[in-house]
C-alpha cells in the first residue's frame, strides 16, 4: 500500500493563496485595459443620464399636450356665445402646437366633433376621414371618428352613404354605445325611401335596447313609419 502524501503547514504557507492570485492578476488586467474600463464606465453613465433626460424630455412634451388638450376645451365651454368661425379658429391654432400622438389624435377628433356641431359638415366629414386614413390609432378613437363620418354624411342628406357609413360602426368591433348609429341608419334608411329596412331597425332597436333613455324617439318614428307602410 502507497504511503500517503503528508502536506505540512510549511508548505501550505509558501504556495500562493488562490483568492491573491487572483485579485493580482484581475489588478494587472483592469491596470493593463484600464482606458477601455474607463471608456466604458463614462459611456454607461452618460447613456442612462441621456436615457433619463430623454424620458424626461417626452413626459414634459406629453404634459404640455394634455394641457394644450385641455385648453382646447375650455375654448369650446366658454366659446357658446362668441361667433363659431372665432372659436375654430382658436382650437385649429391649439391642435397645431401639439406634438405628441396620442394627445393630437384626441384634439383632431375633438376639432372635427366640433365642425360638426357648428354645422360645418363638409370640413368634419374631411377630418373625419383624414384621421380614418392614418393607420395605427386607438381602436377608440377609430370608432368616434367612423361614427362622426357617418353623422357629417348624413346631415348632408348623403342618405346612401351614411346608411354604409352607419353599418360599418355596427359592424366594427368597439367600446362604443350604438343606440345613436342604429338610429342614424334607421333615419337614414327612412330618408332613401326604405321604409321597410328602416322599420326593422326600428324594431331591433326596441330588442337591444329596451332600457335606454331615449327609446321614445325610436317609438315616435317606428308609429310614423308604420302609419305609412
């Protein structure tokens, strides 16, 4: 049987300790390399702080859109007695200082609610349709802006396309209430001279619908109609 090899404490202590060893040769590469350490250390702290102004630089942008959004409809509450053509030109003149999307999308369609609401048919329905050919809004905001295309062609008496107009906000998936689209579309069926697509509205109307509030104007209108059918 071999004989075992004895270490004694003597030679323990001549050979290196591993963790020295080590931390030298990490010292001589971090003093061998120690531009490129130091490079990069100043490039990592200049990129999170151009990172962290960055971030702050597009908070303060959306912060002064929101308020510029909120300016919008001050104008449009303290507007009611000043003449409209004032008042648009106002809110046109705010929706051209901001800047960010999501804050200019809502200020687009508050401005093209607003043409509407003046009577300015022609302009709403070309905002309408402008913010609906740009790809990538809020689903949300997708559906307002179908919806009010479908309520600028109608008080334009453009009956045949509002009714498709109308269809597509029905037929599009969204948060919004249809109450107001199934109506427009059966008015607008009504107006074309189809009474019966519009009496059947109507009366789907009365099925999904049986609580809404204003449920008397579809009544009113199914009675007219049905008198002249």
């Amino acid at each position: 049987m071999a004989a075992e090899h004895r270490v004694t404490r003597k030679q323990l202590l001549k050979e290196p300790d591993a963790f020295q060893v080590f931390s030298a040769r990490f010292m001589a590469g971090l003093m061998k390399y120690r531009a490129w350490w130091i490079t990069a250390l100043v490039l990592l702290i200049l990129g999170g702080a151009g990172y962290g102004f960055y971030q702050n630089y597009l908070n303060q942008k959306a912060l002064k859109s929101e308020q510029l959004y909120f300016e919008m409809t001050r104008i449009l509450e303290q507007g009611r007695q000043q003449p409209p053509e004032k008042v648009l030109e106002q809110l046109k003149a705010k929706l051209q200082e901001i800047e960010t999307s999501e804050q200019k999308t809502r200020a687009r369609l508050l401005l093209a609610d607003s043409l509407y609401q003046y009577g300015k048919y022609q302009e709403a329905l070309q905002a309408y349709e402008e913010l609906l050919a740009e790809g990538g809004i809020d689903p949300l905001y997708r559906a307002f802006a179908l919806q009010g295309r479908a309520h600028a062609l109608e008080s334009q008496k453009n009956f045949k396309k509002a009714i498709q107009a109308y269809k597509t906000v029905i037929d599009s998936p969204g948060s919004i209430p249809l109450f107001y689209s199934y109506l427009g579309l059966a008015r607008s069926y009504a107006q074309s001279g189809d009474t019966q697509n519009a009496v059947l509205v109507l009366r789907d109307m009365k099925t999904k619908f049986p609580e809404h509030g204003d449920l008397a104007q579809v009544d009113t209108l199914l009675k007219r109609l049905e008198a002249q059918s």
